[in-house]
C-alpha cells in the first residue's frame, strides 16, 4: 500500500466567529434594551393609571353638599315625626296624668252671620302631617260662642238653636257648606 499522503488546509476561522459573537452580543444588547423601554412604559402606564385611579377615588369619596344637606333634613324630619309621637306624662300629687297626643284640624267658612267649622280628629299628629285619614270627621256652625253640634241629638242641643235665634230646620241647611270628604 502505497503511503497516500493526505494532505489538508487549515482554515483560521476565528476572526469570522468572533464577527459572529459580536453580532450575536450586539443583537441581544439591543433586543434587552428594546425589553427595557417596553418594562419602563409599562411602569411608566401602571404610574398613570394609579394617579388617575387615586384622583377618582377622591372625587368619588368627596360628600356632594347638596346629598348631605338632603340626608341631614330627612333625618331631622325623622328625629321630629319620632319625637311628635311620644305620649306626654306628668307627675301631680303623685299620680302619673298621661295627655292625649289627639289632633285636630278645623276648616271654616261664613254664610250671613254664622260661621261653619269642619273638624278632622287625627289620633296622632304624624297622622295629619302624614295626610291620613283622619280618625273622625265632626261639623258645628257656631255665632258668638254658642254652637250648634250637627252631629249631636237635636233634643240635646235646644237651648243652642234658642240662643242662636233659628229652627232645627234652618240650622240643617247650613250643614250644605260641611266638607266631610276633606281630608
């Protein structure tokens, strides 16, 4: 066998790999740089959207005067309707006196020389200032401090119609000018 001398080249190849590293350097740098704008935007965003959040937080928080002046009359309303209500006692000689918390409302008109009244009877004073329905509705004309009940027994209330110069029969014409349904 004959001894074939093989024979090869040796190539440097290191600066052309070096050139390749470079690069390969130079690419990363710049790609990490690229990572680092995107991060600092990102702070800079998230930075933005909690001041705006804090600045909407504060208006949300911050009391509208015309809601709290609102709030404060309905509940001083409340305090008052509460207060109407509670039934009023006094101590004399020992003994508890309890008063009627009853009220009443009277509507009035004149015809010649007398004066009708209407008088709605309310079992509190929250009733009336509520607008319910009165618990009893009366009428009565009346001249100079005499009066005369239309709601009472005619035999009862004679010596009213005396006074008063009239007939049962004229003193029921004025019960027209009663307002029975106004309540």
């Amino acid at each position: 066998m004959s001894k074939e001398n093989i024979s090869f080249k040796e190539n440097n190849y290191d600066p052309l790999n070096n050139a390749i590293d470079e690069s390969i350097r130079a690419q990363r740098a710049k790609s990490s740089w690229q990572y680092a704008k995107v991060f600092g935007l990102v702070l800079v965003s998230i930075g933005i959207l909690a001041v705006l959040l804090a600045w909407a937080y504060n208006i949300f928080k911050k009391p509208n005067p015309d809601l709290v002046r609102k709030i404060n009359e309905v509940d001083k309303k409340f305090e008052q309707s509460k207060s109407l209500d509670k039934k009023q006692e006094k101590v004399i000689d020992g003994e508890v006196i309890n008063y009627n918390s009853e009220t009443l409302r009277f509507l009035q008109t004149k015809s010649g020389k007398f004066t009708i009244y209407t008088r709605f009877t309310y079992s509190t004073t929250k009733d009336l200032l509520e607008g319910n329905k009165p618990k009893s509705t009366t009428c009565y004309m009346g001249k100079g401090g005499v009066v005369f009940e239309y709601d009472e027994p005619k035999e009862q209330q004679t010596t009213s119609l005396e006074v008063l110069g009239i007939t049962y029969a004229q003193a029921m014409s004025y019960k027209k000018y009663c307002q029975y349904n106004n309540y």
